[in-house]
C-alpha cells in the first residue's frame, strides 16, 4: 500500500495524494462542503499504473468519508464508474441527490 496523505487548505480544497520526493506520483482532487466530499478528478502516473492505485485512491477516499460522515458526490469520471460498478459497497456514502 503506497502512503497516501491528505492534503486540504484552509477552504477545504485538496486531494488525497502519492508523492515521492516531492514528485506528485498520483492524486485524487477533492473538497468538502456542506457535508459532502467532492472528488472532482483522479490521476495515477505511469510509473504506477497497473498496481491497483486508483483503487487504493478509493478505499483512503471511502474511509474518509465514512469516518467523518461525509457523502460522497462522485464528479470523477474512474470514481463515479467505480460507484455504479460496486454501488453496494458505496452506497452508504453516494450522495445521489447532489445538484
């Protein structure tokens, strides 16, 4: 499991990311507000495809929401295929109803 860490700013905005000697080897953009995590877009490097990144990605992303009662509004593309694909395990933490 590679050593993803959370990074917001003070409004909030930020991302779950991979980085190693400060070079950003994966990321998953997201920001909180009004009780919902936003995931706005995911990216893994070339240098990490193909070894379940995303996937590691969504399970820090899931726990987060799950731990601080957030929903989740999946506006990423990977992780709204990810929801629809696996809507059980999500669907404690898919906010639907978001507009």
């Amino acid at each position: 499991m590679n050593n993803i860490q959370l990074k917001l700013s003070d409004q909030n905005r930020g991302s779950f990311l991979i980085d190693e000697n400060g070079e950003k080897l994966a990321e998953m953009v997201v920001a909180i507000s009004d009780g919902n995590l936003i995931v706005y877009h995911t990216e893994v490097s070339s240098k990490l495809k193909g070894q379940g990144v995303g996937a590691q990605l969504m399970q820090k992303m899931s726990e987060y929401a799950r731990n601080n009662n957030l929903k989740v509004v999946p506006l990423c593309p990977f992780v709204h295929a990810q929801f629809k694909r696996h809507e059980d395990e999500y669907k404690d933490i898919w906010n639907k109803n978001w507009r």
